[in-house]
C-alpha cells in the first residue's frame, strides 16, 4: 500500500491541551465498498516511535460474496503489524506460513531483506455476511536490522496481557502499560496498547515513551478538559505525563510510540528503507520477479505502480 500525500489540520486554537504536538485526521480511501483510513504517514509527521504506517481498517459489513482479497505483494525494511477487532483474515507469505488472524490475536512479520505476503478473507467466511475491522501498522526496523532475513510470528489473543478495573479494560499487544508486559519480541522500545475507558473512567498515559500517540477508534476521550473525537491521531509532547478519560459514552482508543529511529526513513509504497538506492534496488527486484513467491498463492501478484 503506498502513502498518501496530504495536508493534516492545526491542533486547535491557544487554549487546547498544551501536551498534544500533532492532531492528525487521517485520509480515507475506499477499497471496493471497505473503507480504510490512513493516519501516518503524513506531510507533517512521518513516524511515531518505529511506526511509519496506521491504517485502520474498516469497520465494515461484508455482505455474502464480498471478500479482502490482497494479491501477492513485497515488503522490505519493516515489520507489518496487524490486530482485528472483528473478523478474519488469512495471511500467506513467502517464508510458506499460512495463518488465519482473529479478532484479538497478532501478526507481527518481519520483512527484513525481503518478504512476500498475501492476504485474503478465509474460503469458509466468504458466503455468509460479517464484520471486519482492525489496524495494519508498520514498525520501520533500525539500522543494523533493515536487512536482516525474514520472519513471521503469530502471538494470540490469549497469550497477550489483559487489565481491568472499573474505570479501563485493555489489553497490552506490544511493550509494557500498566505493570503488565507483552510477550511479543520487537527489534527497538515500543509501545502497543488496546485501551477502552468507561464513562468518566481514566487510565495513565506515562512519559516512559520517547513518543507517543494515541488514535482514537469510538467514543470521545478528554485530556485536560479538551474533547476528541473518533478517527482522530493525537501525538504528545515528549515528557508530559498524560490522563485520559472517557467521554459521556467511554472510549476505545490504540496506544502507541516507542524510540525515535536514529536516522530518517524513505518510504515507497511497500518499502521503507534508509537509503533511496536499497528502495531503488527493491523496485527493480519486484518489477522483474525476483523475490520470493507466495506458497499457495502463485497464481496473481500486485505490480510494481508505475510512479
């Protein structure tokens, strides 16, 4: 999936919450009735953390025959990132895995040097009408490990950390929130949490981050007595401590930030690397097929966009 360019709206006026740097309203796309929108990259803010990519996914009701049907494509230089709320959706690639991720469960491939993957809605889901929603994010990979070989690791819903008390219910994907560690390996300090606040409820937003977001998915959240909406991307100040609290009907927002990258990043539709030339050299691979194929999947494959 390639970024798309476009201007994000000032964060508010002199009185809105000092400790927001960025407020980002995502740009929407509609793929074949499945409506995605895009928060990062932007103009503006290109990373939070290692992440370099936010696409949420839906929510949608895909009606009996409709399907997610995304053909082979290549990654190199990241780690794709994907968590549902709702729904299947069954992922191929190149390394021979073949793994159906449900709601709450985690996907987390390292592409490396390079991988292939394809994703798809499951063959048994296709005649029956269902709800698919979720998050795909990218994890840019640090210098040292951009060209490291592939991987993919599946972690599921009931191996990841959940809390609760009466204000907050989570779950801990990636990192750690609220003195609970997630399993999931990553390759620099991040931060991924499922947070949803009751009414009134709060939940800490620590400064341990060296950058943080929070992207909120329903419901209305309050940070010093300013309202947010849903579908907003919110980016904090470094160093603040942060409280949120659900609005009159609650809240259900993603956490996430981690360690500023040590150099910039250059993206190209399903690459990000720190040199032009390894991207370069990544879209003649694919324009003359020289990476891996996808198991199962041989038959279609995405070409490389003509811009």
């Amino acid at each position: 999936m390639s970024f798309f360019p476009g201007n994000d709206p000032i964060a508010g006026d002199a009185p809105a919450c000092d400790a927001i740097e960025h407020l980002i309203i995502p740009r929407t796309s509609d793929i074949g009735g499945f409506e995605v929108r895009r928060a990062l990259p932007t103009v503006r803010r290109r990373l939070v953390g290692p992440f370099i990519f936010f696409d949420r996914m839906g929510p949608a009701l895909l009606k009996a025959g409709a399907a997610i049907d995304v053909r082979p494509h290549p990654h190199i230089g990241l780690s794709t990132v994907t968590y549902l709320f709702d729904g299947e959706i069954k992922h191929r690639d190149s390394l021979g895995t073949e793994m159906v991720i449900r709601p709450g469960d985690l996907n987390l491939m390292t592409a490396g040097r390079g991988i292939v993957h394809s994703e798809r809605s499951p063959e048994n889901q296709r005649d029956r009408d269902r709800w698919l929603s979720g998050l795909q994010t990218w994890l840019a990979l640090p210098d040292a490990q951009e060209e490291i070989a592939p991987v993919f690791a599946h972690t599921e819903k009931e191996a990841l950390p959940a809390f609760f008390d009466s204000d907050m219910r989570g779950r801990v994907v990636i990192g750690r929130y609220a003195g609970l560690g997630s399993p999931v390996s990553t390759f620099s300090d991040t931060l991924y949490v499922d947070l949803t606040l009751q009414p009134g409820g709060k939940a800490p937003f620590p400064a341990a981050c060296e950058e943080r977001a929070l992207y909120i998915l329903d419901g209305e959240v309050v940070i010093a007595g300013d309202r947010f909406a849903p579908n907003q991307l919110l980016v904090f100040r470094p160093g603040d401590e942060i409280t949120l609290e659900g609005g009159a009907a609650g809240c259900h927002v993603m956490l996430f930030g981690g360690a500023a990258l040590t150099s910039p990043r250059h993206v190209w539709w399903n690459f990000v690397s720190s040199s032009k030339e390894r991207i370069e050299q990544a879209k003649e691979e694919w324009r003359t097929g020289r990476f891996d194929i996808v198991p199962g999947d041989e038959e279609e494959f995405i070409p490389l966009p003509a811009r």
